[in-house]
C-alpha cells in the first residue's frame, strides 16, 4: 500500500503596510493666491525633502524589517520617510505610488497653501484638472498600485511609503482583494495602516 501524498497547506500572503510620509518642509500657511500656489506645489512642496529630526516609530520600523519589499514613491518625502523607517534597506522606488495632483481652481483671493489644497482636492475630485493627472486616470493608477502590492505580498510582507490621499484611493483596491484593515493609523504624518489577508 503506497504512504499518502502529504498535502503542502496553501502558502498565505504577507501583511500589506501602507504608510504615509513625515511632515515635509514646506511653509502650508503661506499665504498664496492661485497662481503662486500652483507654483508652491510644483516648486517647493512637491521637491521638499523631510523636517529635519523626525523618526519612524517602533512599529512601522519592525513592519519594514519584517518585509521583503519596501517601496516609496519617486517623490524625496516618501524616499527620506522609507529610508528612515527602514534604514540601510534597499528600496524599491515607483513612480505608480506618487501622490494625485492638486490642481488649484483659478478663483480669485489669497489663501494658506493648506487652505488652497482643500480647494484644489475638492474641484479635482470633481473633475477639475487643468491638464494634470485626472481624478479617473488617478483611479486608474491607484488600482494598478494596489495590485503591485497585493502581487508583492503573495511573497511576504511589504511595505509602501506615500501620500495620504493616494493611500486612502488605493485602500478600496486592497480590501477588494481580500485583504482586511487590522490597524488604522489614520491620515496624520508618518501614520500607517496594517492590512493581513482574510481571502474574498
């Protein structure tokens, strides 16, 4: 009589760690009309590199250790953010995870930066974009982003380092591929949130 086959279990993918940067250094209570915040984005918040002194914390430190992957976006916050949360790591650097645009409505006033990008988030979720990057063809990429992360998984753990509002339009694409959030961090600076496969 032949033993019986043993049966190899399925393998389960790793955790999915989606993490937002630190807090860039760029002035978000300059006080800019259209135009000049328009210019603020593309010249000195988008470039901005990290407030200098700022640290990963304990946990998104030990979730970048224990994947085998570590993306960030091409953008120099999110690369200074993986760098610091997983130091001496090789990083896998994808312009798929940059943040979407912010496009400012041409509206007449001066406000802050930061009062500007509610304004601008707004009109551009509602398909204002100026020639930039749309709110569908953000969509578009979100989904691919997601699914570069949920095939990465299939091989372990990983982690991404991007933007806030790009995060929050790939986590639909995540959970839909049955992945589950175990950890909200929320949407300040650094923050991260934690998603473990349950299936679909």
């Amino acid at each position: 009589m032949s033993s019986p086959v043993p049966v190899t279990p399925p393998s389960i993918p790793g955790r999915i760690t989606v993490a937002r940067h630190g807090k860039p250094d760029a002035n978000r209570e300059q006080v800019l009309d259209w135009r000049g915040y328009e210019d603020w984005w593309d010249n000195i918040y988008q470039p901005a590199r990290l407030v200098p002194g700022q640290d990963a914390c304990d946990n998104l430190r030990a979730a970048a250790a224990a994947s085998h992957i570590v993306f960030a976006s091409t953008l120099r916050r999110a690369i200074e953010t993986a760098r610091t949360a997983a130091p001496g790591r090789d990083l896998t650097i994808d312009p798929v995870f940059v943040e979407a645009e912010l496009p400012p409505p041409p509206m007449p006033g001066r406000f802050m930066a930061k009062t500007w990008g509610v304004f601008a988030r707004c009109s551009w979720w509602f398909g204002m974009s100026r020639g930039r990057e749309s709110r569908l063809e953000a969509e578009a990429r979100a989904a691919m982003a997601a699914a570069r992360l949920v095939e990465a998984a299939q091989s372990g753990d990983v982690t991404v380092c991007a933007h806030g509002w790009f995060n929050r339009m790939m986590r639909p694409h995540i959970k839909a591929a049955g992945w589950k959030c175990v950890h909200d961090g929320g949407d300040t600076y650094w923050s991260y949130r934690q998603y473990e496969y349950r299936g679909n």
